[in-house]
C-alpha cells in the first residue's frame, strides 16, 4: 500500500463509519446473521481479560456482541481514524456492560500499547489494510502476553466474486482494485509467526433482493469516487436486477487464531 493510499483510507474511506455501514447492511439483512455471534464464541474471550480491538472501525463488534462475551473485559479500541474511534467510544458506552475501555487513535504499525499488555488481540478484516502485514502481525504479537491469542479474520481469495463482476462490468478490469491478502495468505504469514495457528471457517451466501442495498454497497466502495462512476454502477444493478429477483453473493471468511 503507497502513502497516497493509506491517507485515502485513514481521510476519506474510513474517516466516518458511513460508508462501512452501507457494506454492513448486505451481510446485515441478506447474510446468516449469527457473525458476531459465531465469531465471540470461536474466539472465546476469558472473564477479566484485556482485549485490544485494533482496526476497531466503528465498534460493531461490541455493539452486536453476544451475553456470552463477559462484561469484565478491559477493551483498547484502536483504530487510526479518530472519526472511528469516536464512533466506537460511543458504542461500548452505549452498550452500558463494560467500563475499562480506552479509546485510542493510533496505527496498527506501531500500536500504542506496551509489550505484553494484551490477553487477546483482535484484528477483523483489518490486516490486509496494512502496507506491511509481517510487520503488523509482528506488532500485534508484540503486545500479546504469553499463552494469549491474536485473532485475525480474512476473506478467502475470491469470497465476494460477484460483486468484484458488477464492478468490472461497470467501470472496466482496470477500474477495479486488486485483490486483497486473502485468509489463505495470511495462513501463511501466521504460521511463519505463531507456534500454533488455528483456522475457523464460516461460510456464508447473501440473497439480495433489493437492489438500493446493492448499489448502496458498490457505491460506498473507492472504486465509485471516480467521476461517473456511480452512474455506470447504478445502470449495472439495474441490469442484474433486469433478470433476476434475487442477486446471489457467496463469501467465506476465516478466523486464524495464533498463539505461542
């Protein structure tokens, strides 16, 4: 990742949670709808813990986390957007169940905690952002004690395919940004780190059958801020929409728990 594509993410993408929000709402409305659920469970928080949420976006985690996550956790919300973080802050306040929260503005590159401060640290589709993977997980294992767990979730490598197609198809194969470091790859990554690495897998199918949430979720993308984009996006749903009632998006995400 290049500076000017690191300050587009920190200043324009990720600056306010609007545009997160917007992709939320397909896996929201059309996904299982147990991913919060499902993912505190796999990751099995310990009571009295302290659990840094690096690339914290706008807390949804803790927004949507199940009665099984104890409310005992000292939570570090990280995130390097201070809109985020003050989206996140407002959250976990919101929530009403945990009172150690710290709110921090700060990079993944370089995280604002000491060395072996953290029991669990989480990292949810957030390291492929980073423009040194090795180096961020080097950093998130920095602040994990001993015998805790860094949980990094991914997507496999062409989980969303088909709406990486209605991009393509609207805007040309130069237009679209290249693939992200997949769960596959960060496997790797992990397992040259970590002395144990565990994969969970949570497979998933989104039937949309509302073609604003569609567009919604391709507009909120980079690839729309180019002039005329949004339009040509627009005509693309509209022409998906043309010979189906329902547009089908399969998608597979893993949770790759490293410990040493």
């Amino acid at each position: 990742m290049t500076d000017h594509e690191a300050r587009y993410l920190r200043e324009v993408q990720y600056r306010f949670p609007d545009r997160l929000a917007a992709r939320a709402i397909l896996h929201r409305r059309y996904g299982r709808g147990d991913w919060f659920t499902w993912l505190a469970e796999a990751i099995a928080f310990t009571p009295g813990s302290v659990v840094a949420d690096v690339g914290c976006g706008a807390g949804a985690f803790w927004q949507q986390a199940p009665a099984s996550v104890p409310d005992d956790l000292a939570l570090r919300l990280i995130d390097n957007s201070a809109g985020m973080v003050a989206a996140a802050e407002a959250a976990v306040h919101a929530a009403g169940r945990w009172r150690d929260v710290a709110a921090i503005v700060g990079d993944a590159a370089v995280l604002p905690l000491a060395d072996r401060s953290v029991d669990t640290t989480l990292a949810i589709h957030m390291l492929y952002h980073l423009r040194d993977p090795v180096a961020g997980l080097a950093e998130l294992a920095r602040v994990t004690r001993p015998g805790g767990t860094v949980a990094v979730v991914l997507n496999r490598s062409g989980t969303m395919a088909e709406l990486s197609g209605l991009v393509e198809a609207a805007l040309g194969r130069r237009a679209a940004r290249p693939a992200p470091l997949s769960s596959e790859e960060g496997l790797a990554l992990m397992q040259a780190r970590f002395g144990t690495v565990e994969v969970r897998r949570y497979d998933d199918t989104l039937r949309v059958t509302d073609p604003v949430d569609l567009l919604g979720y391709l507009t909120s993308l980079p690839e729309a801020d180019a002039p005329g984009a949004a339009a040509k996006l627009a005509a693309t749903v509209d022409a998906a929409f043309r010979t189906t009632d329902v547009f089908t998006v399969t998608k597979t995400s893993e949770l790759l728990l490293g410990r040493d």
